[in-house]
C-alpha cells in the first residue's frame, strides 16, 4: 500500500557520490517509491559551495547549514556522504537526536569511533547503515551482519582498496615500478593527488576494523590494525612472486585465533598464489573472501569504488532504512557481544619470502639458517643465485613455514647484524594458501 506522506531525506555532501545518490534518486524515484511502498523526497542538500551549478538538483535545496538541515525535525533520513571525523560525527549524532536514521559512506568516521555511532542511534531508536563505507557497490556489510550472523566467521581477506590493486595489477602486468604505475593511476583518475590514504594502507585498514568488527562481533579500531602500505613494494618482488607461482595485492586481513579467544586484523603488502581467486582481481576492482564454519568460502567481487557504484549501496541502504521506518522497525544494531580482544600484530601466524643479499662464500648459507633455525622459524625452500659481477654477493631467498611475526622480525634483525649479509632486500608475507 502506498503511504502519501513522502519520507524525506536530507543529502550531507554532494560530490563525486553525493551528486549520483541525488541522480538516481531522481531518475528512479518511481522504482524506490514502489519498493519502499512510500515516495521519497530530496529534502536538502547540505554543501560548501553552494554556488557550484549541480544539474537536476533545485537551487532551493541546497544549504550550507548543514546542521540546521540535521535539525529540521521533519527529516526521516540523513545521508551522510561527506567522510572525515568532525563535522561528520555530530552531524550523525545530531540527526539520530532529531529523530533520523542515517545511511553513511563514511569509513574512517566508523574505524575510528563507531561505538559512539551505534549508541547514539540506539538510544534514539534509528538505524545506522553504512555499506558505502567498504568496499563500495559490493555488498558485503549487510551480508555480514543479516545473513551470516547464524555463522562463525574465522577468517576475512580481501582486496578492499582499488587504486592500490590496480597500481599492484600494472606492476605485475608490464613489469613497471611503483612510482611508473603510480603515476598511470594518477593520470586515469584511480589515485587522487594525494595518494597517501591509499597507497600507505589508511583507507584499507579503515575498512579492515569495519569488517573485523562485524565479522567476530567484537569492536575493533583504525589504531587496532596493523598496516603497511604498497611504496615498498619493488619490480623485483614482483618478479620473486612470479618465480614463486605468486603475485603480490594489498590484502586486509582479519583473522579470529586458532585458540578461539582473539582476533587480528592486519593490511599489508602480500604474495598470493596465482591460483588464489583473489590473485585474478584486475585493475581497480574489490574482492572480499569470507571463511567460515557453515558457509565455508564465499567471495564478494566488484566495483570498489567511484560515484555511481558507491551510490548504489547508499541507495541500497536508503531503501532499507526507509522499509524499516514504515515498519516501525529498526535494523540490526552493534554486536560486540564477544568482546574479543585484539591482538598484536607479533602474534599473528603467517609465511615469509625474505630476499637477502649476502656474501657468497663457504658457509653462508649455514650460517644464514642456522639463525631462522634460533628463532624457531623453519625454512621451506631457499634459492640462491650468485652475482654474475665481481661483487662477490649473492641472491638469497628463503621462503619459510608458518611462523609468529614476533619469531620473523627477530630473525631479519639477526640476520641483519651478520657480516655476511649485506642487506635485506624485501620482506613479504604470503598469505592465501
Ligand atoms: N580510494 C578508495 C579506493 C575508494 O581506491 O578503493 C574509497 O574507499
């Protein structure tokens, strides 16, 4: 039955992802209106600039008050598009007190704070939507949180950040180097100017700590998770994974421990197997790989990013939310139940390919295992290969078993203190077998 009364929605942030949720909320309002089963309305549009022409939005909507428009009373659903921490987070609180739900795209907002999120809209009995905010039109959150909570999640992996993976993707394919495929990135529009959110792993871990958090239902924070970025990351490791019958991707991480009684969640530069479904995911697309108990591996694939694959999970949420309010239900809220804790990155349990450059000479070798063998970290395979230079070095790559990270950043700092080894080339984990 359809209801006269349009739900209103009021826009905070009409940019790359905001002016598309207002499109096609315009172009397929009829469609939204018959699944919602009420007409929804474009309220106000909160801006900075409010003199930038935005087509099909009617100049009487837009505000820069965007705390007066939170405020209205009349508002069933803020939509919160503009990221960062302040003024985004009162914003949202402020709506929740004047009686609205929100649908949010905002990442680094949820890492950082989302208790407070979650409070404030169940104290003021709304909903707080957020697929937006990972992995962009994939859906992903509210598979985690509706459809698997029947389910033990152990494991969450995933390519969640796109621009790293298509930087990663040009470097395996043409043999450029990092800044070479950087620059490309830039040029097509992938990286933004400044491309440290991305490329030094911020916006990766962000997203790491939303996924651990619904994963295994405990609260994880952006300062929970470790994180490396991709600027290390070398022609040559490429062509070590590729020797390896690996590549390298940028890989969040977020584990429940064998033990049952902590979670890790990590992102970081990592060789996977080619046959890895993860080692297929090409230029700037997501993939999330989902291990649990009854489900066992499901994958997540898609558009990680842009305007109009972002919109569609907003807009996705915005029906949800809207459904729940003529309800007069609410969706799901926090679930920290378990109250796991976090672990250090030291105890987390993976495999190693470590380059060195050593002296090539009667027990190198020897002595070069034995300081792994000290450690507790057992070898798998080495290769060595020697200079064909007067150098009088070689090439040394020792790929290990399963060890703590703790036992592996002990080694590489023995090994370092060995005269015979000249350096450390790379270090990279391998992850996915
Ligand atoms: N900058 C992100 C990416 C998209 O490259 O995937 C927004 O999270």
């Amino acid at each position: 039955m359809m209801l006269t009364r349009p739900l209103k929605v009021a826009l905070l942030g009409c940019g790359v992802v905001g002016s598309e949720v207002a499109r096609i909320m315009t172009t397929h309002g009829d469609d939204h209106a018959a699944r919602i089963g009420a007409p929804v309305e474009l309220a106000g549009v909160a801006v900075r600039r409010p003199s930038k022409v935005r087509a099909g939005i009617p100049q009487e909507l837009i505000t820069t008050d965007a705390t007066a428009l939170v405020k209205r009373g009349d508002i069933d659903v803020v939509i919160e598009v503009i990221g960062g921490i302040e003024p985004a987070r009162t914003l949202i609180t402020t709506a929740f007190e004047h009686g609205a739900s929100v649908v949010s795209a905002n990442k680094a907002l949820l890492a950082e704070d989302g208790a407070t999120l979650y409070a404030a809209a169940e104290r003021h009995g709304r909903d707080l939507y957020f697929e937006a905010a990972v992995a962009g039109a994939i859906p992903l959150i509210r598979p985690l949180r509706e459809s698997s909570p029947g389910n033990k999640v152990n494991r969450v992996l995933g390519i969640v950040n796109g621009t790293t993976n298509f930087i990663l993707d040009r470097m395996d394919s043409s043999g450029a180097g990092y800044t070479e495929a950087l620059d490309e990135a830039t040029a097509l529009g992938y990286a933004e100017a400044d491309p440290t959110a991305d490329v030094e792993g911020f916006d990766a871990a962000a997203k790491a700590a939303i996924l651990a958090g619904i994963a295994f239902h405990t609260r994880v924070r952006l300062d929970d998770v470790h994180r490396e970025g991709l600027t290390e990351v070398t022609a040559a490791d490429m062509a070590s994974a590729r020797r390896m019958g690996c590549t390298v991707k940028l890989l969040a991480i977020c584990e429940r421990a064998a033990d049952g009684r902590s979670v890790t969640a990590r992102v970081h530069p990592a060789m996977i197997p080619l046959s890895h479904p993860l080692a297929s995911v090409r230029e700037a697309y997501n993939a999330v790989f989902v291990e649990s108990e009854a489900a066992g591996q499901l994958m997540f694939y898609g558009p990680g990013a842009g305007g109009a694959p972002t919109a569609s999970a907003v807009l996705g949420d915005l029906v949800a939310v809207c459904r729940n309010k003529l309800a007069g239900a609410t969706g799901p809220g926090e679930s920290a139940y378990t109250q796991l804790p976090v672990s250090p990155m030291g105890e987390v349990v993976t495999r190693y390919h470590i380059s060195l450059d050593v002296a090539d000479k009667p027990g190198v070798l020897a002595q070069v295992a034995t300081v792994f063998a000290e450690h507790g970290v057992s070898i798998d395979t080495v290769r060595q290969q020697g200079r064909q230079d007067s150098s009088g070095e070689a090439s040394l790559v020792v790929v290990t078993h399963r060890a703590p990270d703790a036992a592996l950043q002990g080694t590489v700092e023995a090994l370092r203190s060995l005269d015979t080894v000249r350096g450390v080339a790379s270090i990279m984990r391998v992850e996915g077998e």
